[in-house]
C-alpha cells in the first residue's frame, strides 16, 4: 500500500474503521481481480505485496501497548497476519491460491462494518481447511 493511497483514503473519510475499511476494499478488489491469475502475474504480485504491507502494518499496530481492543481480538488478529504470511508465501511460490487471503480481508471488512463476523481465532483455525 503506498503512502499516497493511504492519504487518498484518508481524505475520502474520517472514521478510523472507513479508512480501514476502504483499504481493505481496494487491496481486496486488486486481489479478486486477479484471483485465476499465473502466480508469475505482475499485477497479482503486486496485490499480494500491498496486501502483505497492510497486514504487517495491522500487526505493528496491534503489537503496540496502547493498542485499546481487546486482548482475545488483537491475538486473533495478530494470528491472521502470520496466516496471510505464510499463505502470501505460498502463493509466490504458486503453491497455493489467493481464496484463503480473501476470505480473510472479506471477514475483517465485515467486523469494521460491524456485522456479524467469526472470531478472529475461528478464522485463524478456518486456514487449516485451505491446506496450511
């Protein structure tokens, strides 16, 4: 994700959960745009690499003392980030699929609306079924 993304966001709206929410919307889209693409495709790579970026950002920040979630919910993230890691790995590798890396996004963007979502750790569990 680069900066000046981050700042268009940031000047389309205000609330802390919009801000995320568009991103992972954007990141997500790139990733569904390309999701029967050759692992060898610039384009899903560089998907692959914002996303990867957003996430290990997402775990900075929850790793941070005065992060204020609740500790199950940041742990249940924290997990998913290394989840999307090693399944981004795979990935490059073409090993593996970009479905798991979706569904992830698509559950995070569900909570910051505030629907109904699984807890982070059943999703984090959810990855074994996609062959981790």
């Amino acid at each position: 994700m680069s900066i000046a993304a981050y700042h268009q966001t940031i000047a389309e709206c205000d609330d802390p959960r919009k801000i995320e929410y568009r991103v992972f919307l954007r990141i997500t889209l790139a990733l569904e745009n390309h999701r029967h693409a050759d692992w060898r495709c610039a384009e899903l790579k560089d998907a692959l690499w914002r996303n990867l970026e957003l996430w290990n950002a997402l775990r900075a920040d929850l790793l941070e003392d005065g992060n204020a979630l609740p500790e199950a919910l940041r742990a249940g993230l924290v997990s998913l980030s290394f989840a999307v890691n090693r399944n981004t790995q795979r990935v490059l590798r073409g090993e593996g699929g970009i479905d798991l890396l979706i569904h992830i996004n698509r559950s995070v963007m569900q909570g910051l609306q505030g629907a109904a979502q699984q807890p982070a750790r059943e999703l984090a569990t959810e990855e074994l079924s996609y062959g981790t």
